[in-house]
C-alpha cells in the first residue's frame, strides 16, 4: 500500500515542469506568508489569555502561553456586567435568528414560484431596500415612535428580513428543488402552504444552516443597533460591554479597595481583555466547523444569480 | 373574472405567505425613507415627521457650508477608494493561488484560517489591534523591541497612519472570505480547457492568466459594481470603534458625522443629521447606477 502511495507522489513529482515548480514555489512562501498574518494574532491572544499578568506585563509571551494560569478567564466571569451581557447577546441572537430564518423562508418560498403574478414587481420592492435607504435618523425616529426602543425588539425586528439572505435561499429553492415535486404534489391535491411544509421545508435543510450561520454571525458580532437603541446598561450586549473594556479602557475598579488587589488588577487588566476576547469569540467559532460544509456551497449558490 | 380567479384567487396563500414580509419591509425599509423628508424640514419634536415645518434646501445648504464638511468628504472618500483599491484585488488574487495550489490537504488547512477573521467581531477585531500593537504589552510591540531595541511609537496616536490602519485592518478581517466567492467560481472552470492547454505546453502561471482568471471575469465585474455601489459606506463601526481624539481629524466619516450630529451632541439635530445621511445615500445610489450602466457597456455584464 505504501509503495503505489510513493510511486504516485512520485509520478507526480515528475509531471511539474521546472517554471511550475518555480511558480508553485513562490505560491506557497506567499500562502505560508499569509498564513502567519492570519493565524499569529489568534494564537498571541489565546496563548496571552491563558498567561500569568506578571508574563504579559513583562512581553514574555511570544507564541505560547507562558506562566499558565486561568486567572484571567475567572476575572471575566466574576465581572456581573460581563455575565449580563453575556445573556443579552445569546437572547438576541437566539431570538434574532428565528425571527430572521422565519421571515426569510416565507418570502423566499412565494418568489421561487415561477407562477406566481407580479413576481418580478415583488422582488424589485424587496431588493430596492438594500441599495436605498431612509439613513439612520428616519430609522430611529420610527423605532422611537414605535415605543420598543429600549428593548429586546429594537434589535431583533428591525433587521428581521435579510434581503441578502432571502436571495440566497430562493436561489437555492429555484435551483436545487425539482419543479417536478410540486406539480406531483399539486396533483396529488397538495395546498401551496402544505407543500411549504410538508416539502419544501425539510429539501431546504442546507440552505437554513447557511441562514443560520449568516444570521447568528451577524446577531453576536452586531454593535450600531445597541448603540443607537438601548441606553438600559441591564440590557447591553457582548459587543457593548467589549468596547468599554477593551478600546476604552474601562476596567470597573471601584469594587477593588485594597491597594494591593488594585496593582494585581492593573497587572491582570491585558491579561483579562485577552481573555474577554477569547470568551466573547469562541462560541461563534465553535459553531462554525458544522456549518462549514454548507456555507461554501450557500456563497456559490447565492452567487448563481445575485 | 375567471382570470384573475386563475391567477391570483387561487394562489391566495402564497400572496398570504408574504402579506408579513412586505408589511415588515414597508413598515421597516418605507417608512423610514419617507420619514427621510425631515432632511427639508425643521424638526419638531411634538409636530413629529409630517407637520414640522419646511425649510427647503436650508439643511444641505448649512451641510455645505460647514467648515469640517470637506474635511469629512474627503476623510469619506479616502478611506472608501483606499478600501477598494487595496481590498478588492487582493481576494481575486489569493483565490487564483490557491486555486492554482496543488496540495490540497495545506489548500484546505489555508482556507480555513483564513475565513476565522471574518466571524470575529469590529469591536473585537478592534479591541485585538490595539492589544496586539500596544507598544508594552503587545505581540507586535515585543516583536518591535527586539528587533530594533527601541518600544514602538503607538499607532493609534497618529492621525495619518489612521487610514492606513483602517483599511489593512479591514483587509485583514475579509481577505479569505472575500476570496470564496471566486473560489466558486473558479471551481466550475472546464478541466478540459486544462489539458488541451498543458498539451500545448503552457505553464500553470500561464494557464492562471488565460484560462482561470478570464473565466471569473464576469463575476469580478459584478462583485466590482457592487462593491462600487457600496463605496461611500465607510464601516461605521470600525471608524466609530478607533475613532480618538488624537485621530479625529483623519477618522471622522459622514456615519460617524450623523451619528453625532443626531445622537450625542447635545439636543439631537435630527433634521441635519438626516440631511448629511441622505446626501451620503444619493452619492451611493447615484455611484451604483453609474457603474451599473458603465459596465453593461464595456463588458456587457450588469446587475439590472
């Protein structure tokens, strides 16, 4: 077995002519080149958040975690607005993502019918929206008007049709759904609302993980609506919460009274914004090895027909 | 009768189907552009966006009068030709290599790292900058120490490195998902096309040029009409999140300019800040369709 294994590389290895080699030469420095830019930073801030605040403080962490300790992790979890924040941000991407993989399916399901009157009429409405809008004052002062600013709605409705989504999951209906099905469906006396379900709905798995994943990256990572429509601190997610710790440097000292806890927590500071950037990150990373079969094919898909 | 029974009355479910979504987006998307008129009136808190009086051009003609205003256009602009020019090539460029890349166990290995950046948030992305070249604590700052034995003077402090930031910041965060879309693309090129060219004896580097990066040419100028359609939307989230005092003058952008004018300064100027964001919209808009016809003229591609 390992010997037709070597003779194959070797044919292989024969097969490249000498300006390939050079060309496949270059390619790979290049890609290693890259790949270092891509994957230093992540593994400095994993290998920094699992390192001892002396070690950070001093620079001693160069690729591995140096002094291990967890002590920054356990920093991030006893902070009450961290834990809060934590909640709020796994409520409205839950929530979010439901509401947005809903709204995307009962509209994609009737614009992939290609019987259905004014179809092109109702996909220029719905696209129209991605490329005008009214601007951010318009969209507050209705939110405001609306008398759901300062709550979970304000973040999880306004959003709640991806256009860009709803495109791709109606590709995917148009392209990858036999229009053979419903016409044997209709004759077999199937409504266009049964064939939604009872069809439509279990052929569409694929594309409902591309939506998923899609809408739950944009739920966790998303920082501009709680800006502008939440001033309740109770109801502030992750991102919110990040930008005072991190960029703004607001590390709450008031609860720390002895002097000596104080140097130890200044020390502690870019060992636990290290670990609040791991913590803040990895659950949308961890998501993404499953998902990842389906979200090259919903880009091609998606990317059939923009 | 009986047609329009044929067409609509018996689809009536799926014009159901959709009765939530178009009230979602005439309630969510519509509304808000009529609420856009308020750029031509005077806002009034208790007259509301139908009966505050009108004022006509007053806003746009304070908007083009404001000392800071060019200053914002051209930060805008800088930024937004900067971003495309230096992050559009560059995917189509890494999707030709790795395309061309015939290990396929490091290709996939690649790929991966590659797309982590973009599921990680501008906040976090942000907030890991500023770590990462802190000149005392962080890995690029140590790396700076000890090669050149000096700390490293602190980049954000800086108003002209801050495009620079910016935009490679950005790059940094959507090169490798930027690049699957013309992976795909290049995934559907015929393998014969191939073979006929390397019995003709051309290279690999050779057969990139003429067979792989002419075949995605369709799909780079539609993703170029739309990336120029979106051209004068600077992240506000990123130019928000690394905005300081020490930089302002080179990261204030219209959004950020918006949402000051409305939101923080004071006693909110929704009228004006509405203004500056339609002005923002309509060079958008304006840009899109110009493109759009452009390129259904020189390569016959177009989006509509």
């Amino acid at each position: 077995m390992t010997k037709v294994k070597s003779i194959d590389i070797k044919a292989k290895k024969i097969k490249y002519s000498s300006s390939d080699k050079i060309f496949y030469g270059i390619t790979g420095i290049l890609l290693c080149l890259l790949f270092v830019i891509f994957a230093y930073p992540l593994i400095y801030v994993v290998s920094a958040s699992f390192s001892s605040g002396a070690a950070v403080s001093a620079g001693l962490v160069v690729l591995w975690p140096v002094d291990f300790s967890l002590e920054g992790y356990s920093h991030v979890f006893a902070h009450h607005l961290i834990l809060s924040a934590y909640w709020n941000t796994i409520r409205y991407t839950v929530v979010g993502t439901l509401i947005n993989i809903a709204l995307v399916m009962i509209t994609a399901y009737p614009l992939s019918r290609a019987d259905l009157k004014g179809r092109n009429f109702l996909m220029l409405f719905f696209v129209f929206t991605m490329l005008f809008s009214g601007g951010m004052i318009p969209w507050f002062l209705l939110i405001r008007d609306l008398g759901i600013l300062n709550s979970m709605w304000a973040i999880v409705l306004p959003g709640g049709l991806p256009i860009f989504l709803m495109i791709i999951a109606r590709t995917f209906i148009q392209s990858s759904i036999p229009h053979e099905l419903l016409e044997s469906a209709q004759i077999d006396g199937c409504s266009d609302a049964r064939y939604f379900f009872s069809c439509l709905l279990p052929l569409s798995k694929a594309v409902i993980a591309v939506i998923t994943l899609f809408a739950a990256v944009g739920h966790w990572n998303s920082f501009f609506p709680a800006l502008m429509l939440l001033t309740d601190r109770g109801l502030m997610p992750l991102q919110i919460i990040l930008r005072e710790i991190l960029i703004l440097n607001q590390i709450d000292m008031s609860m720390v009274t002895d002097p000596e806890a104080v140097i130890a927590m200044l020390q502690m500071a870019d060992v636990i914004r290290y670990a609040l950037i791991v913590v803040a990150t990895a659950p949308i990373l961890m998501i993404y090895p499953f998902a990842q079969k389906y979200f090259v094919k919903g880009v091609m898909v998606g990317s059939l027909k923009g | 009768m009986n047609k329009f029974r044929k067409n609509y009355l018996s689809k009536w479910q799926l014009y159901l189907f959709l009765l939530i979504p178009v009230v979602h987006v005439l309630i969510f998307a519509y509304y808000p552009m009529l609420g856009a008129q308020i750029a031509f009136r005077r806002y009034d808190l208790l007259a509301g966006i139908w009966y505050s009086p009108w004022v006509g051009w007053a806003n746009f003609e304070r908007l083009f009068n404001l000392p800071i205003f060019t200053q914002i256009l051209s930060n805008t602009l800088l930024l937004a030709f900067y971003s495309l020019i230096a992050g559009f090539p560059l995917p189509i460029i890494l999707a030709l290599l790795l395309n061309a890349f015939p290990f396929l166990r490091l290709k996939k290995t690649f790929q991966t790292v590659s797309y982590m950046p973009h599921f990680i948030s501008i906040a976090v992305v942000v907030g890991m900058t500023m770590q990462l070249f802190s000149p005392r604590v962080g890995g690029v700052g140590n790396l700076y120490f000890m090669l050149t034995g000096e700390l490293m003077p602190n980049i954000f402090a800086s108003a002209n490195l801050f495009p620079h930031i910016f935009v490679w910041q950005q790059v940094w965060q959507t090169l490798g998902w930027s690049s699957i879309i013309y992976i795909a693309a290049l995934s559907s090129v015929d393998p014969e096309l191939h073979e006929a060219a390397q019995l003709d004896g051309a290279s690999r580097f050779k057969r990139v040029l003429h067979i792989d990066y002419p075949s995605i040419l369709p799909t780079v100028v539609i993703m170029l009409v739309l990336a120029a359609g979106q051209i004068m939307n600077v992240s506000f989230d990123r130019a928000f999140l690394m905005q300081n005092p020490l930089n302002i003058a080179r990261s204030e952008v219209i959004s950020t300019y918006v949402y000051k004018v409305g939101m923080v300064f004071g006693i909110g100027d929704f009228s004006f800040a509405t203004a500056i964001g339609l002005f923002n919209s309509v060079i958008n808009f304006t840009l899109l369709a110009f493109v759009n016809v452009l390129s259904g003229k020189i390569s016959g591609t177009r989006l509509w």
